[in-house]
C-alpha cells in the first residue's frame, strides 16, 4: 500500500510538463518570427484606415486569422507605438 502511494506521486512528478525548443518568455520575440512589433502595428493602423485584413495578410505574408488576432489586439498585445 506504501509502495502504490510512493509510485503515485513519483509518476505526478514525472508529468509536469518540462520547458520545449519552442518555449520562450512573454513578451520576447523567437527568432522565427514572422513580423515585428513595428508591423503589427503598422496592421493595426493600416486596418483602421479602411485595409482588408486579407491584403494585409498577403502584404506580410502571414494567414488571415493571424491578422485578424493582431487587429482585434489578441496577439501582438505587448506592441507599442514608440514616441
């Protein structure tokens, strides 16, 4: 009974979920990216000047739904305009 319980706590352990190649930390930029915190910014302006989010996705080479997360500030939220 000691044994299972040992066992069972060995294996919770052994499930947390260890950091990936592809980890990194909020707010900081992989070096796959695709776009700047310049570009989504300049997505976000452009859209409001009356762009359509699928030119702007082939503009910048990125998908349709990833524009669309950048306009409606669900990625790239850590974007500011720099003065």
């Amino acid at each position: 009974m000691l044994t299972m319980t040992l066992t069972k706590t060995a294996g919770m352990v052994d499930k947390k979920r260890a950091p990936t190649k592809t980890s990194f930390k909020p707010g900081s930029i992989p070096g796959t990216a695709v776009l700047t915190a310049q570009n989504a910014l300049d997505i976000r302006q452009l859209h409001a000047a009356g762009f359509p989010l699928n030119q702007l996705a082939k503009v910048y080479g990125v998908s349709y739904q990833h524009v669309w997360c950048i306009v409606k500030n669900r990625k790239w939220r850590n974007a500011v305009r720099q003065v």
